[in-house]
C-alpha cells in the first residue's frame, strides 16, 4: 500500500468523524475493506465504542478503534492459540503506547479533561455534532492520529 492510499485512509477517517461517526466507528471504517468488512458493518460493529465505550469516558474511542484493527489484522482464531494472543497483545500495546505518548492518554476523559467522570457520564444521550462541538472538542485530532498509528503499522509490516 502506498502512502499515498495510506494518508487518504487517515484523511477517510477524519471525514468520518466530522459526518457524525465515533471516533472508534471512524477510524475502524476508514481501514475495515482491507479485511472485508464493508462500511456499513465496520460502522455498526465499532458503534458502542463510542464516548469512551457507551460513553462512559472509558478507553478513547479512536484507541479502541485501533485495538479493533489489530484483532482484524493479527487476532487468533483458536482458543487454545497463545502464541497467537501473545502476538496480537504485543502489537495492541506498542500501538497504544504511542497513542499514549501521543495525546498524553488513553482514557476519553481524560483526553477531553473532565474532571469527575463518572458524573460526566451519567448520559446516555450523544452529544449534539454543532459546530461549537466540533470547536471544542480534540476528537479529530484523535481520530487522526489512531488512523496514522494504524497507517504506519501497516507500512511498517509491509517493509519488514
């Protein structure tokens, strides 16, 4: 894949999000043809993770979106595999790990800076996408950067 089709991926992403998708919906569906997903089922698939799962504020959105691309790209398909978990573990946490360094966290909450989230999340209800919410939220820049994360893993493994 050239980087070229890899940045348009990351630009995908991004569209998605400012459309209305999560930041798990957008980043999943920006890269789910590679394994056959189509869009549709890679947005309904990746749609509970949004707001930090459920909005909980939980686990961001974008990383979890990410952790869904590695399952899809290496995850194990026997139960009794460990070597196989072992290796798909490894590429989620060095993933995540530069999420971390990234953008300082991998809690939704956190990265949005609510202080006492369990209050925060007290809502079910989705936020309204207005352009003060886009204004005021660090969401595409996080959606961005999963992408690229995950764009440069696959540039990577293909050069190995």
């Amino acid at each position: 894949m050239t980087d070229i089709e890899l940045d348009k991926r990351v630009e995908r992403a991004v569209e998605n999000f400012m459309a209305g998708y999560g930041c798990c919906q957008s980043v999943v569906a920006a890269f789910a043809d590679l394994y056959g997903l189509d869009d549709t089922l890679a947005k309904k698939v990746a749609a509970g993770f949004g707001g930090g799962v459920g909005r909980l504020r939980m686990m961001c959105g974008a990383v979890s979106g990410i952790v869904m691309l590695v399952g899809l790209d290496c995850g194990q398909t026997e139960g009794s595999d460990r070597e196989g978990k072992s290796a798909c573990y490894k590429v989620v946490q060095e993933l995540l790990a530069k999420s971390k360094e990234q953008n300082g966290s991998l809690i939704c909450a956190e990265i949005l800076g609510l202080k006492g989230y369990e209050k925060a999340a007290n809502s079910y209800v989705a936020s309204a996408r207005t352009a003060e919410y886009y204004k005021t939220r660090p969401c595409a820049a996080k959606v961005e950067s999963a992408a690229r994360i995950f764009a440069d893993y696959l540039k990577q493994k293909e050069n190995r």
